[in-house]
C-alpha cells in the first residue's frame, strides 16, 4: 500500500512537474515579468537567483592542485617528502565568489569591474556563461541599460544554446521598454 502511494506520487511530481520545469530550462518558455519599475526589479531578482544557481552547480575543470610535506615532524635530518592531494578551489570560482559578494553588497561597479575582465583572465573557464550573465546583471542593477542590452546580446550570440538563454532574452525585452 505504501509502495503504491510513493510511486502515485513520484508519477505525479513528474507528470506535472518536470514539463514546466523542462520548457523554462531549454528556453521554450521565458520568464514573464509584468511590466513597470517593479516587473524589472521583480524579473532582475529571479534572474540572479538562476545565474546564481547555474554558476554553482559543479566545480570548475580548470586543474589546480595542493602540495603537502611528510616528514615534516619527523626526525631531523630525514628527508622531507613532497606529494600532492586533492584539488584546491579553483580561481575562476574564487572570483565569481567575489563578484556574488559584491552583488550582494549592491557594489554593482565593483563587479562590473571585476566581470570585464574575467574571460580574458580565465580564458578556459566553464564559468564564463555566469560571468556574461553576471555583467548583464551588474549593468542593469547600475542603471546601466544600454550595457547590460549590449552584454545579453553577445552572450545569446556566444551561447545560443545555453538554459538561460530564454531569461536573456527576456530581459533585453524588458530593458528595451525603457524601464
């Protein structure tokens, strides 16, 4: 009987659930946002809540390593012996950690700062669709319009195929009422 429930309820959650879920994410669907002043805000706020989310789904695949020392507390004289463990927190991510601190602080001019340049300083980096979102994002929340158009542009055209596409576009939409 419970057996039965449980699996009524998985099959619910996936009949009802995931087609919604799918349509936003391949960008079917964007997000709507009423229009005004607070449409914008209100779109800008579940904008950065999905970059945030994307940005830290996995850890990025720029190699980094960590060296330690045996022997260290071993007799003197012994020779100490070099080995490497683990991977250490990636750059990239270290300052896209930055960036969303700084967002979180509203210092929107520190972040553009540091987002100009990231794909030219992590030219490799799985983070850079995040960091494109990210200064689209900084720009619009500066006041910064014509920017933050222009970013959302070059990242559809970048990254056509990328799940947040769709909230891309709609939001040069909504930048282009002039809100």
């Amino acid at each position: 009987m419970k057996l039965s429930t449980v699996l009524f309820a998985i099959a619910l959650v996936f009949f009802l659930g995931i087609p919604t879920l799918n349509a936003q994410e391949k960008g079917k669907e964007p997000v709507k946002a009423a229009e005004g002043r607070g449409g914008v805000q209100n779109f800008l706020a579940s904008f950065w809540s999905k970059v945030v989310r994307v940005g830290k789904r996995g850890p990025s695949t720029v190699p980094t390593a960590v060296a330690g020392l045996r022997g260290a507390e071993q007799e003197k004289g012994k020779e100490l012996n070099p080995y490497w463990k683990g991977k250490e927190k990636s750059k990239d991510g270290a300052a896209m950690a930055k960036v969303e601190a700084l967002i979180n602080k509203k210092d929107f001019d520190g972040a553009i700062e540091t987002l100009k340049s990231f794909g030219q300083t992590y030219p490799d980096s799985p983070l850079k669709p995040v960091a494109a979102l990210s200064l689209a994002y900084a720009y619009a929340r500066a006041g910064k319009t014509d920017e933050a158009k222009s970013t959302f542009e070059s990242f559809l055209k970048d990254y056509p195929d990328h799940e947040l596409t769709a909230d891309a576009k709609a939001g040069i939409e909504l930048l282009k009422k002039g809100e």
